[in-house]
C-alpha cells in the first residue's frame, strides 16, 4: 500500500507571533509620557514645600500689609481693611528712603569685599599644597558651617567694650584709648563689626566655589599661554578669569540676596542702634512691625523690602546677560 504524504511548500513559512498571554505592557506612547512627567513628579515634594514654607506665608504677608492691624484689633480679633493707607505711609515718610539707602550702601560694600577677599583665598586654595589646602578648608568649612546666632554673639564677645579681645590687643599694641572703646556706640564703629562678621562668614562659601571652579579649567590652556610668554597677571586675565566668570556671576548673585536680607547680624549686634543709624530694611520692617506693633506697617514694608530686592537682583541679572551677549 503506498501513502502519499503532503509536501511542504518551497517558499518562505511565515511565522506568526502570539501574543503573551498576560496583560498587555504599556505601550511606546505612554512609555514616553511617564518618562516625560518623571522629572516633574520628582521635582514635586520640593514644590509643594515651598509653597507652603513661603508661598503661603508670602500671601498672608500681603494680606495683612492691607490692614490696620495693632494690638487691639489683634486682641479682639477684629480685622479692619485700610487698603493703601500702609503703602502711602511708608513711602511719604523720610525714615523708610534712608534706610532704603543706607541697606543699598551696606549691601554694595559688604558684596565686594566678600567677593574679593573670596576670590583671593579660592586662588590661593588652588595653589597650595594638599596637607595645606586640607587645613585650609577645614577652617572655612567650620566657619561657614557655624550658626549664625552663635558667631555673632562671638563677635560680641571679641568687640565687648571692658573684656573684649579686640579692644585686649590694640591696647597691648599701644592703642591704650582703645582698652574701653564701645564699638556699638556709633553707627560706623557698628557697622564696620557687623560688616566684619558677615564677610568671615561670607568667604567660605565663595572661596570654596571659586578653588571648585579651578579645578574645571584644563592645565593645556595655562602651557599655552606660557609658550606665548605670558607672565601670571595674563595667564590669570586670559585663561583663569574667563573659566571664573560665570562662577563669579552666580556668586554674587547669591551673596546680594544673603546680605540684603542680613537681619540676624544686624539686630543681634546692637538692636539696629544707636539710634536706630544702622538699621536696614529687614531690621526696619521688624522693629515697625513688631517692635511698635504695627503690624500692618511691618507687613508693608517687608512686602517693599521683596520688591527692591527683586529690582536689584533682576538689574544686575539684566547686566550680566548683556554682557554675556557682548562676549558672544
């Protein structure tokens, strides 16, 4: 008996994929879309704690700069809206265009010798040697790292008028006047020791921004210039200062922000005293506020405070855009 069996066709035998049997995957497009919302949703928690811890508190601040809020309607919870009564008060009056000036001049003068003094000791970090760099750093990391209530009240320790270190040492210098000088009795003796402090504690933060930037810069650019006989100012003006420059821009950016709104070096030291000379406008907005409880008076100040901030900060912003322009 013969069988005949079927043969198999000559051409190419498609092959069918099954599909799994499990649920099906999420597809390309939602692929890409969770991947597109991952940064956003980790960017989230920040967010949200920032709204709350500022936002919020920033819209109350507002809202209260719009009241005549003092004691007695604070005790007998009654809220009473006065629209721009605050506003008009503040700026008619002389006392808030001098502390506005005299906070300008602080910060002007506080942010260049933070940025100089910082800039050198960067420099210097990246020349030194590895055991003293180390040292070096240490020292910066524990001055940065020291609170701020805690340094000031050193510094009133170091300037104290009968026990002081400063007032020790410049009359064992031969300044005998100076064994008794009260440092907070006028407004530039003030100063110049509010001044001092921020700066110690300004430098860390610089410097070490500053010695991070050097190390980017690549070691070809500086045997170049050398094999063209360029001596260590032009190396510095050619090579390091270019590489700096946007580290310098956002440093300083920073440091306009942190010593404008330096109210703890400030009040800590002597009040904003003598005779409320050194006060700037966060002190002033808190001795208004709190101080003479007027609340309503404070609030309005704070919220003019945030917008000559803003204004400083988006001129100097505006400069530095141009000048990157100008470069490019």
């Amino acid at each position: 008996m013969t069988v005949q069996t079927e043969r198999p066709p000559s051409g190419p035998v498609d092959v069918v994929e099954k599909a799994p049997s499990g649920p099906a995957g999420p597809g390309p497009r939602a692929a890409s879309r969770v991947g597109a919302l991952t940064p956003y949703l980790l960017l989230l928690p920040a967010c949200a704690a920032t709204v709350l811890l500022l936002g919020w508190p920033l819209v109350k601040d507002v809202l209260l700069s719009f009241q005549n809020l003092n004691m007695a309607q604070l005790i007998q919870h009654v809220t009473e809206w006065n629209g721009i009564d605050n506003y008009k008060e503040v700026l008619t009056g002389e006392d808030f265009w001098r502390v506005t000036l005299r906070s300008i001049l602080f910060t002007a003068v506080n942010v260049v010798l933070i940025m100089i003094l910082g800039t050198l000791v960067g420099l210097l970090l990246a020349r030194l040697g590895k055991r003293m760099r180390v040292t070096l750093l240490i020292g910066l990391v524990l001055a940065w790292a020291m609170p701020v209530v805690a340094a000031t009240t050193v510094y009133q320790w170091l300037f104290a008028q009968r026990f002081g270190v400063v007032n020790w040492v410049l009359d064992k210098l031969g300044w005998h006047s100076m064994a008794d000088y009260s440092w907070t009795s006028s407004q530039m003796s003030t100063f110049f020791v509010v001044t001092v402090l921020i700066v110690w504690q300004s430098i860390p933060f610089v410097a070490i921004n500053l010695y991070a930037a050097t190390t980017t810069i690549p070691g070809e650019l500086y045997e170049a210039a050398a094999l063209d006989g360029a001596g260590a100012w032009k190396s510095f003006t050619t090579v390091t200062l270019p590489f700096l420059r946007p580290f310098l821009y956002a440093t300083t950016f920073l440091e306009i922000i942190w010593v404008f709104k330096a109210f703890v070096q400030v009040f800590t030291i002597n009040g904003g005293g003598p005779d409320r000379l050194t006060e700037i406008l966060p002190v002033y907005a808190y001795i208004e506020g709190v101080g003479n409880q007027h609340y309503g008076m404070g609030a309005a100040i704070a919220v003019l405070t945030i917008l000559i901030l803003l204004g400083l900060t988006a001129y100097y912003l505006r400069i530095v855009l141009k000048q990157e322009e100008d470069e490019l």
